[in-house]
C-alpha cells in the first residue's frame, strides 16, 4: 500500500526541539545559581532566567505539536496511515468527527486508535474520539453502539458507520458523510451482461501456458458463470448505490441512475433500449460501456456509438510485446496519456479485446484515447456469433488472409461533451473489453484503480481523492511454463520413481 514520503520539514521542527531542549539542559547545567547580585537586581535575573528557559519550553513544544512527525520502521509501515488515506484527510474543508470504539486489549483496535490520531493532527476539522466502551458505556450508548472496531463519521447532521480497523475505509467514510448527494450506478442486465449479484471467480492459472484466451479459443471471448460482485462491492465500499436496470422492462433509464454500466452485452439491444440510451445522455448522464468481442451492435447502437466518435471493430488484439502472462492476446498497458481517469493508475491488461476506431465527432464532444497497445501489436478478425449478428456487414469484412500490420490500437476512450445542441454534457467511457471488470480480473495488477477511476470521473468526483478500499485475493504462486513442467516431472515422475528406486535398494541389499 502507498505511503506518504517521510515529511522533511517536520523532522526539521523537530531536529529544532531537540537543540532547543539539550540547550535548555546545557544552560540549566551551566549557568550559576549565585551570581552576587543583590536586591531588585538578583531576583530579577532569576526571574528573567525562569522566563527564558519557560518561554524556550513553550515555544519549542507549541513547533513540535504544530509539525507532527513520527517514525515507523516497521517494513510495511503497519503504523502509518496510507498515503491515500492522508490525501483525502487533507481534502476534508468541514468539520468531520470520528468517534472510534475499540476494545483497548485488541492490538488492531489500538492500531486504528493511533493512526485516527496521526490523521486529527493532520487537520484540525478532524475530531477524532477514541472510546473503549467497556471503560466508558455512555457514549457507546448514545451512539447506539454495540460492536467493537466501529467508527461512526459525522458531519453537518449526517452520520456514516464504518466497521473495520483498516484507516482507508475509514477515510472512505469520511468522504461519503460529506459527499451530501447519493450517486447510484445502474448495472444493466438483460443483455447476458456479468451480473452484478454474482461473485464467482478463479485465477487463471491453471497451467504454464495461461489462461485459455489463445488464438484456438478467442473466436468469442465469453467469461460463463462470471459477474461483477467485485466491482460492485467496490463500488458500495466507496459509498455508491448499485442497482440493477433491465431496459427493456423500465422504457427509460432512470434518472436516479448517475452512472450506467453495461458490462459485457451479448445479446443485442432492442432499437428501444438504444433510444432509451441515446435520451439518458443527452439528458446528461454517464455511460460506462464495456462492449467485449462477440457483441454486435444494433443499428442504432452503432449509430450513437460513432456520434461518440468510435466504432468497435470485430477483431482481436494481438500484442506480442506487451502482454499479461505468456499469453499475447491478454494485452497489458503499462503508460498512459495524462487523463484524470489514469493519472494513478499503473500496469493493467485486457483478455481479448477489441480495436477501437476513432470517427470524427460533431458538436464540442472530446474524445480522448484512455488505453493503447505496442507498437507491435495487431490484429486479427473474429466472427461474431451467428445468433448476435444482426446483419451481415460487408464493410466490415476484412480479408483474414491479409499479413497483419502492427501499430498501437486504440483500446479505450474518453468521451465528454454534448451530442447535440439542444443537450446536456454528457460522459461516456468505451473499453472494448469487460473481461478486466470481471471477478476473475478485477482485484489483480491496476484493473480495479482503472475502473474504480474511470466510475469516479463518470460521476464527476475526480477533485476528490482516490481512496481504494481493499480487495481481499486468495494468495498466489505464479509460475512460468519451464517451472511448472519441472514442478509437473517432479510430483508426478520423480518422487514415485524414487520410492520405487529406494524399494529396489532395500530389496537388493536384504535379499
């Protein structure tokens, strides 16, 4: 986890408090108790000695309250809140109170208890209140707390519950209490799309050779049985609403909804459900479209897709130089462009994505490449499913047997602006990919910072600082093919023909 970088400044101020105590030491030890000064001049010079050394006290006490430091040499600063965390505590402009119950005998409870007090010192419009409820049940009471390791965050009448001892999510809780408005992200459904209620995942390494995302298997990349719970708790950890939106069934998109996923469409939308799109953003909504290869889009999805500026190609990305694993269809991005949604996010990869053409735009709309391969990296077409298409589109024929012409593709886009005139702005992000977002993917490399930011920018909260809560992941070993083939010789050759051999030799030498 990011931590904030030792503040020099402040080891300064207290380098300075240091002097200032062993000068006070080194005067009280040398200067003399009888001068030979008689009347008002004696007992003034004590009383200006007392004054010096107080107001040199005071002073140098009041510096080192105002520049906190401290110092955490534990490897994993266990005892350092988290440079995240920190950044949003700087942010707060209103008066916030924390009040923590712990239980004083629980190591992690006083750890929490600590790092909410280097947190109050950072700004002063953080109270932090610190209650063992054993010791003290009255307020616990009050507060209508009856757990341990709970932090209740309020601000201008209203009030969040955070149960943990991670600082982070409490950070998390701060930001919620003073969003002051509810934003709700919307998951459609009805298309096939990774349900939001479904938490199924595995690792992807079930072999040396990666995941099966190869040129035999990536006609339809299709991730059956799994969803986006992952992304939704992360969502929910941040304080978001989620709901499901089945647009065939609502007419309209809601305008409760902030924001609309459309994670991984399979089937094609109705003309209705496109028109019901097109109105949610020139209304001025949000859209987070993740159109995976096989999903062809209905005519007036695709027609509103290029007013966006962009057209899902039905080709796979093939990048043989930067890619996730052994597998070269699984292309990782390591550099961006400057963009709020990927100004801190680092590696991220995407199993079988599609090309992104850019199209010129009418109106102010801005569209901005998120996301882009190697320049070695190309492509290769794919048929849609039969039961997808909608029609055939000879335009988009492209002859499989032409020689592959490398060059960076675009992969994903920014779009902002208004669609026409008589609308509002409006956001869209388009990821030819929704693999990434998937259980299976979401926690691992920067995937989950990617998406994370690009749904704060979708509802216009990029000011704010980022703060991430944790996705727990099962621990991993990751192997290459040469050591999972010994690993495979090993257990499955080795060690039985070494049993038979010591057999052998215990048979030989007895017989």
């Amino acid at each position: 986890m990011e931590h904030p970088e030792l503040d020099w400044n402040a080891l300064l101020w207290a380098g300075g408090w240091l002097a200032a105590v062993l000068v006070l030491f080194a005067t009280g030890l040398r200067l003399p108790l009888q001068t030979g000064l008689a009347g008002w001049r004696g007992r003034a010079y004590s009383a200006g000695v007392i004054l010096i050394a107080l107001g040199a006290a005071v002073l140098a006490n009041v510096a080192l309250h105002l520049h906190d430091v401290h110092f955490d040499l534990t490897r994993e600063k266990v005892y350092t809140p988290s440079g995240a965390a920190m950044r949003a505590i700087d942010e707060v402009s209103r008066e916030v109170t924390v009040t923590y119950f712990y239980r004083s005998q629980d190591a992690a409870g006083r750890r929490a208890r600590d790092l909410l007090a280097i947190m109050a010192r950072r700004n002063p419009l953080l109270k932090v209140v610190a209650v063992d409820p054993d010791r003290d049940p009255r307020l616990a009471r009050e507060k209508a707390i009856q757990i341990y390791n709970a932090a209740v965050v309020e601000a201008e009448g209203r009030r969040v519950l955070v149960q943990g001892t991670d600082e982070t999510e409490i950070a998390i809780g701060i930001q919620r209490v003073l969003r002051g408005r509810a934003i709700t992200a919307c998951f459609l459904e009805g298309h096939g799309e990774l349900p939001m209620d479904n938490f199924e995942y595995h690792t992807h390494l079930e072999s040396g050779a990666g995941h099966s995302h190869d040129d035999a298997s990536s006609q339809v990349v299709e991730m059956p049985g799994h969803g986006a719970g992952r992304l939704r708790r992360a969502l929910e950890a941040q304080g978001y609403e989620a709901r499901k939106l089945i647009l065939a069934t609502e007419g309209d998109v809601p305008t409760g909804c902030t924001l609309l996923v459309a994670a991984n469409p399979r089937t094609t939308f109705l003309p209705a459900e496109s028109a019901a799109l097109r109105t949610y953003l020139r209304r001025g909504g949000s859209a987070l479209l993740l159109l995976d290869l096989g999903f062809v889009l209905e005519p007036g999805l695709a027609r509103l897709v290029a007013e966006l500026g962009v057209r899902p190609e039905q080709e796979v990305v093939v990048d043989p130089l930067s890619h996730y694993s052994t597998n070269p269809e699984i292309v990782a991005v390591t550099g961006y462009d400057p963009h709020p949604v990927t100004r801190s996010v680092s590696l991220t990869f995407y199993p079988g994505i599609r090309p992104i053409t850019m199209l010129s735009t009418a109106g102010d709309l801005r569209v901005t490449p998120l996301l882009l391969s190697s320049r070695d990296s190309y492509t290769r077409p794919v048929k849609p499913v039969g039961s997808h298409a909608v029609e055939p589109d000879a335009a988009s024929d492209k002859d499989a047997a032409a020689p592959p012409v490398p060059g960076p593709r675009v992969l994903g886009v920014a779009v902002e602006g208004r669609l026409d005139g008589n609308s509002e702005p409006m956001r869209a992000i388009i990821v030819g990919d929704s693999d990434f977002a998937s259980n299976s993917f979401f926690p691992y490399m920067a995937n989950s910072d990617l998406l994370l930011s690009a749904v704060r920018w979708l509802a216009r909260e990029e000011r704010t600082a980022a703060v991430a809560a944790r996705v727990p992941v099962p621990p991993l070993i990751v192997l290459t093919g040469r050591q999972s083939n010994a690993v495979f010789f090993l257990v499955v050759f080795a060690m039985p023909l070494l049993v038979i051999a010591l057999g052998c030799v215990v048979w030989w030498r007895r017989r």
